[in-house]
C-alpha cells in the first residue's frame, strides 16, 4: 500500500467523525432550540455515549436524532478505531520486518562496496553500480532521502548515521571490499573514513573532499584515493574547449561515451588459460576482438600497451576493452574454467 492510500484511510474517517459532529451541533440547535454551547455539549455526550444527562428534556424529534447521532458515530468511530490502528501497526510492522530483510541479504554479502551518503555523488555511485551489477550497500541518515531513492531504485539501504560503528557493522564492513565517503561536509568523510580503516584494514577507501587542503587529511585518516569534484569539473571543463578529442577518447575508453564498449580489468591469477602465456601466443585480438590496453603487475605502475612477448604472471592484471558481444567471446575462451 503506498502512502497517500495509508493516509486517506486515516483521513477518511477523521472527516466523517468532524462533519457528523458539525451535524449533531446543527441538528440539536433546530430541533431543540439549543445555543451553540449546549448543542456541541449535547453532539459530544451523544457521540460518546458517556451517559451525562441531558441539558433538558428532549422533544419526541430531539430523541429519534440522537438514536441515529449515536448509531453513526459509533459506526463512524469503530470504522476511524480500526483504520488508525491498522495503519499504525502496518506501518511499524512493515518498517520492521524490511529492517529484518536488509539484515538478512547484507548479512550474506561479500566483496561488496558500502556507499556512505546518497547525495549527487553517493548517487551517481549507485547507479554506476547498478550499471556494474557490482553489490553494494548504501548507508544514509535521511528517511526522505532514502524513500526518494527507493522509489525509482531496487537497493539495500541501510538507515542510520555512517560515522558510527554499529551502523558500518550493519552494513557488514568486515566483508566489504570497498567504501565510498560521501556525506555532504570533510569532517564526516574523515571521520568515517578513520572509522572504516580501524574496523577492516584491508579495505579501499574513497572520499570525497570538498577542499584540497582536505585531501591531505582523508589520506592521513587512511583513504586510499580522495576525489575532489570540483578539481575534476573544472579540468574536464578545460579540456572540452582545449581538448575535446582527447575527452572524447577517455569517454569512449570508460564506456561514456559508447554504451556497447566496455573497460574491464582482468585478475589473471584466477585464470589458468592465461597463466605462463605471452600476449602473442593468447592471440586475444585475433580471436576475441578485445584489446588488451595495458596490464599491471603487482605494485608496479599501470604499462600501457604491453609488450606481445611478456609473458602473464599470477600477480598481473589485465586492462581489456571491447564491446559486449567481444567480452563475452573473450570470457568464453579465456576464463571459463
């Protein structure tokens, strides 16, 4: 049930107990010749049925009204009794028992990104997400924000303030392979991120700032990466005018730009075909379609187009581009176990 039906079936009745009210106070004051303060007493002791005497005696007319005042406003009245109660024990039954379900599939996650704030950018991270079909679990104080969200979205949220402990412990950060901070102020995002880092040390932490002299701080706190949005805006504003190909290129290579091609990244350990095999002997291109746009092994930096004769080894990760159709072709031939 959505909630302007809830609060209609709470209305609805509330009204009919109001204009029986202003009928019982107009009726006795025809009938019986009453003034306005005796005919709302007469209306609420007839309503009520609390068996206060009457403020004189009553005309043959005056009686038959208060029978029938007194059938629809104790119809009337049970009718608003149950409904409010229903709405009432519904919705607290109802926030419970979804409390219980989000528990239950955030318990069972692994390897999931926690999203701290559905603000613009706690958002779009979300939907790219979703995009993904990456789990995640998005943590948010704001009910509104969270019912805004939950309209147009299918996602576990969990409600509560994400600078706590008990709040990340629900959202399962034991087991989270990720966090994003993105609560609205710096301050949030380094405490969160100082929180975070204490309950998983081995977690990726992303934080937004606001301020470059915040980066600094989220670092210290133990983020591994800080995005300032306004830096990026800024510099992707620039080259649109300066270097508008080379932004198109970088769109087209993140998927942006071309929603059939897609950028993934490979973790060759878990992919014995690849294993102890140089990028000419796999013959990706040839077969598959996909380009291999660069590779990084270990802790080393990213080498952008590999050399055909190195040789892939567990710790390396491959950086492959391609359209569904040639991803797919390279996951069939290379990754199936």
């Amino acid at each position: 049930m959505n909630s302007s039906s809830s609060v209609n079936r709470v209305a609805l009745p509330l009204l009919l107990l109001i204009l029986i009210s202003v009928v019982g106070t107009v009726g006795y004051s025809l009938i019986e010749g009453y003034q306005l303060v005796d005919a709302i007493y007469m209306t609420a002791i007839t309503m009520s049925t609390v068996g206060f005497g009457t403020v004189r005696e009553l005309s043959s007319e005056g009686k038959i009204f208060s029978v029938f005042l007194i059938v629809f406003s104790a119809g009337t009245f049970i009718y608003a009794i149950t409904n409010i109660t229903t709405f009432v024990v519904e919705g607290e039954v109802k926030h419970i028992f979804d409390r219980y379900q989000v528990s239950k599939r955030v318990s069972k996650l692994k390897d999931h990104i926690i999203i701290c704030g559905l603000g613009r950018n706690g958002r779009e991270t979300a939907l790219e997400l979703m995009k993904q079909g990456h789990p995640f679990v998005i943590v948010e104080a704001n009910e509104e924000v969270i019912a805004d969200f939950q309209q147009h979205h299918d996602a576990l949220i969990v409600q509560g303030d994400a600078t706590l402990e008990e709040v990340l412990q629900r959202a399962n950060i034991a087991e989270a392979r990720g966090l994003v901070s993105s609560l609205s102020t710096d301050a949030e995002n380094v405490y969160i991120t100082l929180t975070a880092r204490g309950m998983n040390p081995r977690l990726k932490i992303i934080a937004r700032a606001s301020l470059e002299s915040s980066i600094s701080k989220l670092k210290r706190a133990g983020a591994n990466q800080v995005i300032v949005p306004n830096l990026i805006g800024g510099r992707k504003m620039a080259n649109l005018i300066t270097r508008p190909a080379l932004v198109e290129f970088v769109e087209m290579v993140s998927g942006d730009g071309n929603p059939n091609l897609h950028l993934e990244d490979i973790a060759c350990q878990n992919y014995p075909r690849l294993l102890g095999k140089t990028l000419r002997e796999l013959e990706i291109r040839s077969i598959t379609g996909v380009l291999v746009l660069g590779y990084k092994r270990g802790d080393r930096a990213v080498e952008l187009n590999p050399h055909t004769e190195e040789k892939i080894m567990p710790e390396d990760r491959l950086f492959i581009m391609g359209t569904d159709s040639q991803l797919a072709s390279f996951r069939q031939t290379y990754l199936e176990l």
